[in-house]
C-alpha cells in the first residue's frame, strides 16, 4: 500500500508540473505566477520560461525565446527576417524596438517590373530580389543592449543547443519538405536543401531528430560577436556571396550599415484603458487605435457578441481604418508628413462614427486613392508574449513574410531569408477593386523600410500591463488583435476564449468580408449579407498568442491559439 501511494504522489507530482506548463488547451488558460511565455512552438516556451526562472527579465526572455524560434518555427521564427518589439514595465516604463527589413542600397522604385509594366515573374515575392536587408539580430541585440539583464551569451546559448542537439521534426514541416524535395536540384534552393532534408535528400519523418549544424556555428558568431557577428565578418560574407551567385543586391556594405531603433510607442485609449503599440512602419498600432476609437461610440456589449448588428459595426470600421492605413502610412524616415496624431485622435473617430449606415454596408471605392497599392502579405509570421515576475511586459512579433519567407538558405550559415520586399508597393499609380490598392509612401526606395501589418500590443490600466497580445496573418494581424481586445474588455472573455472566438476579416479592398468556416452561424450571414455585405469562407485567421494579468490574484493566465499546430502556453 506504501509503495501504491507513493506512486500516486509521484504521478500527482507530475501532473501538477504539467498543469503549470503544458494544460493551456483551447479555452482553458495556463495558470502562472512568477512569469508567463506564449509562442507558437512548445519548445521555444519553455526557453523563455527557463531564462525567467534564472532570474532573466521580459527582454531577456523574450530574446532566448526568439532565437530559439529560429531553430524550431524555421516556417516564421528568424534570423533572416525582421520585426517589432512592444515593451511596458510595471513601473509605467513603455518603449518599442523596430527591426523591420530595408530595401538594398541598389534598390529602385520599379525594379520588378518588365518593360510592359507589369510585375516579372512574381519577383517581388519569389527569387533573390524579393530578400530584404534582415533587421531580427540588430533588433534582439539593441533590445537587450538598453533593457536586459542577464548576460547576451546566456540567451543565445539555448538556440545553439537546440540547433546542434536537434528536436523532433513535426508534421507542420512537412508540405515545406515536399517543396524542398521536389526544388533540391535548383541551384537557388540546394543550400535549402542540404539544411532541411536528411543528407540532402530525404523528408525528416514526424519524431526523427532534425539538427541544423550551420545554424548553430552562424548563432556562435552571433553569440561571440553580438549584432557584429551576423552584419559583420564571415556571416555578412555567406550572405553577400548568395547574393553574388543568383543576382541578388545585399552586400555586405547593406548589413554593416543597417540599424535597428527604439521608437516611442503609439498610445491611445478604450473605455478607460491604455493601448500601447507599434508605430509606423507598423500600419497595425495606428489603424488599432482608429478602429477602437470608431467603436467607442458603440454600446457594443448590447449587441451580443458576432451578432450581424455587431459584425457590421465592426467592418465599418475596419473598412475606415484600413482605408487610411493605404492611403497614409509607410516608412517614417521617408515620410516625415504622416498624420499618424490625426489618424489616432478621438475627433477624427467621431466623424467617421458618423459616417456609418447602422443599417447598410458602405461602399469600398477604389477610385478614392488613384495613387495607391495594397500589396499582399503572408499570414506566416509568429509572436511571442511574455510577462517576467515583477509585471514587466514585452510583446514581440517577426517575420519572414511567406511562410519560409523566400525559401533560400545561405550556404554555409544555414537560415532563410525573407521575402518581404513583397510588403513594398511594386506598380506605382495602380490601382483595382481586386485589392491593389497602396500610396506612395510604400514605393521601393533604398534603405527604405517596407510598412508591415504586424501589431504587438500591450493593454494597460492604471499604468500597469493588463493585456499583452499579438498574432501572424498578414494584414488581418490588425483585425485579430483588434477582435480580442474587444472580447476582452468589452465581452469579458477570460484570455484563452477571447482568442478561441471565430474571427472577421475586412481590408477595406478587396470589398469582401472573411468569416471562419463554422465560426458564425448561417442565420447571422444572412442578416449580415442583408446589409449589402459580401462574405467569403476561410479556414483560420491569426494565431493569437495573449497573457492577461489578474494584479489583485497574482495570477498571470496565459494562452495559446489552438489554431497554431505546436503553440503553448508555458509558465511557472
């Protein structure tokens, strides 16, 4: 009997470790008191997690955490890519780091295009010219500079292990590893495929061990060196003789020159609370604030949640923000004139309020903006939230932009690079009700950052983080944000239902609203569709990954997006 009973202790014991880091599932949220980490890839989590409980800060948390996406989520997570960094300490200190990928010294307004106008063989998305000046490592390593605590070497060192050890090779890689396969003969792709498939040759099987030697010597100099060991020296050099073999236009002069920043962040209010976000070349902080500024005016609790009174109020005003976000927004070192204090104003809301049909949609015309572009943007990005003991809060989200962003490995460092001069406009002047919409403040220029649609966000009350919230999607990362903050402070949802609950999409062009298949009830889109709505099915939108703060529990309760294949919640 001594010996049943310590066997069930034994399995209590585990159990109860379990709980504290791997329960949050669907709508039940992960339970923590001493700090809290929520990525898309399980491994990655419990890195920020261990780095919190040596004593590391959110900052230091949230670098280990991305670099150890690198390895793990090579679908998002990045040294080749870029991205942003909302930070709120518990004392009421907030600031923001920009690391979002440059257009190359040689870029030109229209360099994707042929002698007829029109884009060359999808180039901006696909190939060598489509790979941006990657901005991840500066933004980590200036991040850490200012605000962290433990020591840069101890944060980078779980990323090498996981690079040279190997972890299991999952089914969410395995569609990439059939491209690869099929692409291994290329010349651009044979470095991709000497890093990603067995030998060069096979698809890794779901549970074998996928480890990535080159990775882990590039994230040794990087450890070594800093910032200085991924712009400098023998990784700048790989880089540039990619660049040289397929005609692309990074040289090593482009990464010695590149820089992140620290930014202030744009703030604004909803019903009492603090929104703190990312400012341009961000678009999401700026239509956020526009779009929760709209529905202040609006007893929207009243409506009843994803009723078609409701969801019709909410497109008017993703309709209206996103049409300023085309018409107005891009890179704020070439656009010094942007009305981003206009844009954010509660004033400005009111007349917008104003414009709205309660009863009918409005009319998305692309002829208002005959100068502009709306490009494409790839759902495959990542976030990461993170709160550390003392209440401190980063939210962070970065890219590749496609998923495996332009699928070309640099020989002999062995990481991706992005794609995301996608994200800039390619045909100035055009402009169609198909969705190719976009101003001239996102023309290519050199040195130019791309606008983005990535939105991290801290909610705050009483100058202490409450929220921290993020997701992937492209340019339905603003609505999904947007969705959950409403669910929380409107709807009152616990963090995990409020980013469990069926999404809307509306970009203003194309003039068409996504649901989540199964999510909304036949009966709503016909009252919907009434108002002169058009609705399209999608699988998913985003995956969220959010933290609440509960001050007067202690209690920090994380969660996960069900909708993202290895995501969680992990805290202790």
């Amino acid at each position: 009997m001594k010996n049943k009973n310590s066997f069930f202790i034994c399995l209590l014991l585990i159990c109860s470790l379990a709980q504290s880091t791997f329960a949050q599932s669907g709508r039940i949220a992960s339970r923590a008191e001493k700090g809290m980490v929520v990525t898309s890839h399980y491994l990655a989590s419990e890195v920020g997690n261990e780095i919190l409980q040596q004593g590391g800060n959110a900052i230091d948390a949230s670098v280990a955490t991305a670099f150890a996406l690198a390895v793990t989520l090579p679908s998002a997570g990045n040294i080749g890519g870029g991205g942003f960094i909302v930070y709120h300490g518990n004392d009421g200190e907030q600031t923001t780091f920009n690391f979002r990928e440059k257009a190359p010294l040689a870029a030109t307004r229209d360099m994707f295009l042929g002698e007829d106008g029109k884009i060359k063989a999808n180039s901006n998305h696909e190939g060598i010219l489509s790979v941006g000046v990657p901005g991840t490592v500066a933004g980590l390593y200036k991040a850490h500079q200012k605000m962290g605590k433990l020591p840069w070497e101890d944060l980078v060192a779980p990323a090498i292990k996981l690079a040279e050890n190997g972890f299991p090779s999952t089914h969410y890689m395995n569609s990439f590893l059939e491209w690869v396969k099929d692409h291994k003969d290329e010349e651009l792709y044979k470095a991709t495929a000497e890093a990603f498939l067995k030998d060069g040759q096979k698809i890794y099987k779901q549970g074998e061990l996928f480890k990535q030697p080159d990775l882990a010597k590039t994230l040794k100099r990087i450890q070594q060196h800093g910032a200085d060991g991924f712009y400098k020296g023998e990784t700048a050099q790989l880089i540039e003789n990619v660049m040289k073999k397929h005609g692309g236009l990074i040289t090593k002069e482009d990464l010695a020159r590149y820089e992140a920043e620290e930014l202030k962040p744009v703030t604004g209010t909803y019903r009492g609370y603090n929104i703190v976000s990312m400012p341009p070349p961000s678009s999401g902080g700026v239509t956020l604030i526009e779009m929760l500024n709209i529905l202040e005016g609006f007893d929207i609790k009243e409506m009843g949640h994803n009723s078609a009174e409701y969801l019709h109020v909410l497109t008017e005003a993703m309709r209206r923000g996103y049409a300023d976000r085309a018409q107005h927004l891009g890179d704020p070192n070439f656009n010094p004139q942007m009305p981003v204090e206009k844009l954010t104003s509660k004033e400005y809301a009111a007349k917008l309020r104003e414009t709205i049909n309660p009863e009918k949609a409005s009319v998305s015309d692309s002829a208002n903006f005959s100068t502009a572009h709306l490009r494409y943007e790839s759902p495959q990005t990542t976030h990461i939230s993170v709160v550390d003991q003392e209440g401190n809060a980063v939210s962070m989200t970065y890219t590749l932009e496609h998923s495996y962003g332009s699928k070309i490995t640099v020989d002999g460092a062995g990481f991706l690079l992005n794609n995301e001069m996608g994200d800039f406009n390619p045909i100035p002047e055009h402009t169609d009700t198909k969705g190719f919409v976009g101003t001239d403040p996102n023309l290519v220029a050199p040195e130019k950052r791309m606008l983005s649609s990535m939105t991290p966000t801290i909610v705050a009350k009483d100058g202490k983080p409450l929220l921290v919230i993020g997701s992937p999607g492209g340019r339905t990362i603003i609505n999904t944000v947007f969705q959950v903050i409403i669910n929380v402070l409107d709807h009152e949802m616990n963090i995990a239902r409020a980013i469990e609950a069926p999404r809307i999409h509306h970009q203003w062009l194309p003039d068409i609203t996504s649901f989540e298949r199964y999510g909304i009830s036949p009966d709503t889109k016909v009252l919907y569709e009434a108002m002169g709505h058009e609705v399209k099915y999608i699988t998913n939108q985003g995956q969220a990954m959010g933290i609440f703060i509960d001050a007067e529990e202690g209690i920090y309760y994380g969660a996960a997006d069900s909708r993202s294949y290895d995501g969680r919640a992990v805290g202790n």
